[in-house]
C-alpha cells in the first residue's frame, strides 16, 4: 500500500524532528511505499478533497482512536485492497469547518473508511513537526 502524509507547512525545521522522522520512515519501508509532502496551509485541503484512496484528516476536532485500533483500521484497509492511503496534518486549529462539513456530507466519517476519515491524536495540540512523527 502507498502511504502519503501531507503537512500543512514549510518542512521539519529542528534537526532531531528530521532525524526521527528519517528513522520512522526507513522502519517502515518494508511494509508500505511512504511518502512525506509539505503544502501551504491554502493548497491542504484541496490535496484533502480530491486525493485519491482512503483519507484521514489529523484534526484536534477529529474522533480519538486507540494505537491497537488504529493498527486493526490499517490492516483491514491493506486486507481490502486499498492501494492508497493519505493523511493530512491541519493546522493548530485545525481544517477549515467547510472541508470538514463537505467531507461528513459527502463521504462519512467512519474511522479509517475507504473514502474519508476525521481522526484526532486527542485533545493535545501538538506542533506540526511531532505529530509527524507521531504518526509515523
């Protein structure tokens, strides 16, 4: 499966920030094809809209899901063939209500689905360059 992780900003400024996200990255490569992208804040919520496969939007708004659950949703998307999973990095306030309003309208909001998704990493605000490497 292809992973692409899309963040809102300029890149990872703070050199650990880099080297754990390097570190992740190579972990993972034998399991997933992983791309990492950085877009302006303006450009994110079109990659949202219009990426194809299954989407997670990482917002502070989004539904909490566990690590042994989140693990479960990935391994059920591979199990269905999904070819291509995107997650997307909002802002400290996270997307904008009307990408958030037009994706519940339109594709649902099931953790992990095939079409969309709205997760948060829980009440927590963190900075654009941690949760990065959370996720990973």
């Amino acid at each position: 499966m292809k992973i692409m992780i899309c963040a809102q900003g300029g890149g990872l400024k703070k050199s650990y920030n880099k080297m754990a996200q390097d570190e992740y990255c190579r972990r993972l490569e034998h399991y997933c094809e992983l791309s990492v992208i950085d877009v302006a804040s303006r450009q994110l919520a079109n990659y949202a809209r219009f990426e194809e496969g299954a989407r997670v939007l990482l917002d502070p708004r989004g539904q909490e899901i566990a690590s042994h659950e989140l693990s479960e949703r990935l391994q059920d998307l591979m199990n269905m063939g999904t070819r291509k999973l995107s997650f997307f990095i909002g802002g400290a306030e996270g997307f904008n209500p009307t990408l958030q309003t037009y994706i519940e309208q339109n594709v649902g909001v099931r953790p992990l689905s095939p079409g969309t998704s709205i997760l948060s990493f829980g009440k927590l605000t963190l900075p654009h360059e941690l949760a990065r490497v959370i996720l990973l």
